[in-house]
C-alpha cells in the first residue's frame, strides 16, 4: 500500500510506537512517506534510518511560539489544548503540496497532538492511533500525580478531552489504542466499537536480545525518560518506600536509575549512596542485561509500558506494579513478578535476589513472552488491515452519496 504518515513529532527510539511501526510496514512491502512536525527540543538522531527507510520523508518545524500560540487560543475554546499543540499552516502548506503530486491509499494520523493535522488531509482515508485514551491518563494524573502543575494542566484539558476522544469515528475511519482498558475507555465516552481495535506495542526482538555479559547479582535499574511526571512518581516510590525494605535485609543492594532528562527531585535521589542516576545513555541494553531485575514501579499511566517489553526482551525478570502489568498478557509469577504494594514488591526483590536460578527462569520465561504476543510485524499486518478498512469505507461512502 502506499501510505502517508503523518506524526506531531520525529519517531526516534524513544518515539518507540511510530519508530517501529513505519519500520515494519516498510520491511512488509508498503511504500511509506511520513510527513513530521520538528518542535522545539525534538531530536533528529533517527532521521538518517528514516530516509533510508521510507520513500520520502517531510520535517516541519515548529516553533516554541507557535505552540505557546495554538494554546492560547485553545483556551476560550472547547478544543483540547494538547490536541491545539500541532497546529500548523507550514504543515499545513506541506501537506497540501504533497497531496497534489502523490497518490496515497489511506493515512496514519499519530497520536492526540497530531490529529489536528488530519485537517489538511481531504479526503484521503485515515487511521488514527490515539495510542493511548488521553482523557483516561488525565484522569489518573487528575488523581494519583504528584507534580501540582500536572494535576492543573488534567484538569484544564480533561473536559476538552474526553469531549474530542468521544469524537474520534466520527473524525477518522480507524482508530487505534494500545491497550483493551484504553479501547473500552473510549466506547465508553462514545465512540464506535467496530472501529476502534487494541494494537499492542511490540518490541525489537533482534535489538533486545539476551546478553552474554555476567549481570550483578546486586543491581536494579529503572528505565524511562525522567522528566515524566509518571516516571518521576514511580522511582520516588521506588527509592523512598521500597528500597528501605529491601536495604533492610539486603543493605548492598543498588538501584540505577536510567533515563534522559531526569528532574531536580530524580537526581536528588542519587544523594543515596546505592542509587545512581546516568541521564541519558546512548544504549539502555548494557544496564538491562547488566542487571539482576529490572523494576517498574508505575504508581499510574494507561497503555503498555515499553521498560518492562524491553527488560523482558534482554532476560532481565521483571518485578513491578499492578498498573505496569495491567495492559499484557503476562502470568503473574511465571513471566514477571507483581506486587500490590510497596511492601510486596519489596519481597519480590528479595526473593530474586536471593535465587539465581528463579532470576534465570523468569527471565528466560519473560524472552518467551514477547516473543509470542509483542511482534511488530504482527502489529503492523494488523494496521494494513485498517488502512484497507479505511479506504473501503470511505469508497462506499462515495458510492452512497
């Protein structure tokens, strides 16, 4: 199929979902052009594979003006103002220009900022991956978040929010989440079941692949960009009311922390002398296999957490939260390890840490997981699926009028 691509931001590896999606549909036969806005921070280390990869590829940069000012005039309206973000008349302009010299069979709209841009799309047939329901996470922000500004900015574009997503097929033809909690939750604002399908996220198997190199029978690391509300909340849990209990019964325990752009409270944490913080690593696959577990601590969020497909991936077992494992299919105690609380997971610590060979069963149980239910070219014969959905509808729909 000939397919255009539309994203409110570069997919990079840390753009996990677009990355590996437009990756997959071209290694599956589909010619892909992907159209990106550049906003202000945004890196560019992936477009080199981009270009390679897809037949052309577009940036549009996008100012730190400009988004202040589409969210300025978001306010007085009933426009979500994540959604106002990715406006763009150089988009806009772009899009425009391609359109008339291209012939495309459906679009893949990406994520809640970039579905303002399907406005300059026509008619062509869409496919938006919402990726996760936004107005769900607003809601456990809302709740559970530390960070007041977080909590003020849900609150601000909560409303707005769920008002859009109850929205979206009568927007797109096609709709995609990651998870069947984040599908229900957007039948229940409104939309229609038959087009909104569950697309889990995969993982790289041949990128994550089990290491060779000897773990430390005494480290944790946590993965994520630090400067995540979520991911901030989940390793202050970590530190402040699991460590202690596991240092109780096993003082020389250490704890790494890795990932870019950790905030003031995140690098405040390495003040312990077991817990380092790295900021940013050009590779995280030396600190997964390096380690003897992996934890993921997620006190809220909605979708698939990519760290624990990653950890589990490498062969590192995974110990973590109701919430982190609440999107997979994973066996609790033969795949993973969940604890309830801080004091159960805790004890999951211990008990890895004090059996080498349970450490090396769950991790290789973990491997077979994501081998059975987290392939991106399953994901993206899925998506093929949609987009030909996508363009039938919309030629049926020109057969009635």
């Amino acid at each position: 199929m000939r397919l255009l691509f539309v994203s409110p931001y570069l997919p990079s590896l840390i753009r996990v979902r677009p990355y590996n999606f437009l990756r997959a549909l071209v290694q599956r036969g589909n010619q892909v052009t992907l159209v990106a806005l550049q906003p202000p921070g945004d890196e560019a280390e992936a477009l080199p594979e981009l270009r390679d990869w897809c037949e052309a590829v577009f940036v549009v940069p996008h100012s730190k003006t400009q988004t202040l000012l589409n969210g300025l005039a978001a306010l007085p309206t009933r426009f979500p103002i994540q959604a106002a973000y990715s406006r763009s008349l150089a988009f806009t302009r772009q899009a425009q220009n391609i359109l008339a010299h291209h012939r495309f069979d459906a679009a893949h709209i990406e994520h809640l900022r970039g579905a303002v841009l399907a406005e300059s799309l026509g008619g062509l047939p869409t496919v938006y991956d919402s990726v996760d329901s936004i107005s769900l996470l607003f809601g456990k922000v809302l709740q559970d978040a530390p960070s007041l500004k977080s909590r003020l900015m849900a609150l601000l574009d909560l409303e707005r929010t769920r008002r859009f997503e109850s929205a979206l097929t009568r927007r797109f033809d096609q709709v995609t989440v990651t998870s069947e909690t984040d599908r229900q939750a957007l039948i229940e604002l409104g939309s229609d079941a038959t087009r909104i399908t569950a697309i889990p996220n995969g993982v790289d198997l041949d990128y994550f692949q089990p290491a060779a190199a000897k773990r430390d029978p005494l480290q944790l690391v946590f993965t994520g960009k630090m400067s995540y509300h979520a991911n901030i909340a989940a390793v202050e849990d970590l530190a402040q009311k699991i460590m202690p209990l596991v240092w109780a019964q096993q003082p020389d325990a250490r704890l790494v922390i890795v990932g870019k752009d950790p905030s003031p409270a995140v690098q405040a944490l390495a003040q312990h002398p077991n817990i380092t913080v790295t900021g940013f690593v050009p590779d995280i696959r030396p600190y997964l296999s390096g380690a003897a577990i992996a934890v993921s601590t997620v006190r809220y969020g909605v979708g698939i957490q990519n760290k624990v497909l990653e950890a589990m991936a490498m062969a590192t077992p995974v110990v973590c939260s109701a919430q982190a494992s609440s999107a997979l299919k994973a066996e609790n105690g033969r795949d993973l390890l969940v604890g309830e609380t801080p004091q159960a997971v805790a004890q999951h610590i211990l008990t890895l840490l004090a059996s080498p060979e349970q450490r090396a069963l769950m991790g290789a149980a973990g491997r077979r997981y994501v081998e059975t239910y987290h392939s991106w070219h399953s994901a993206a014969a899925r998506l093929e699926t949609l987009y030909a959905a996508a363009a039938q509808r919309r030629h049926s729909q020109a057969g009635i009028l």
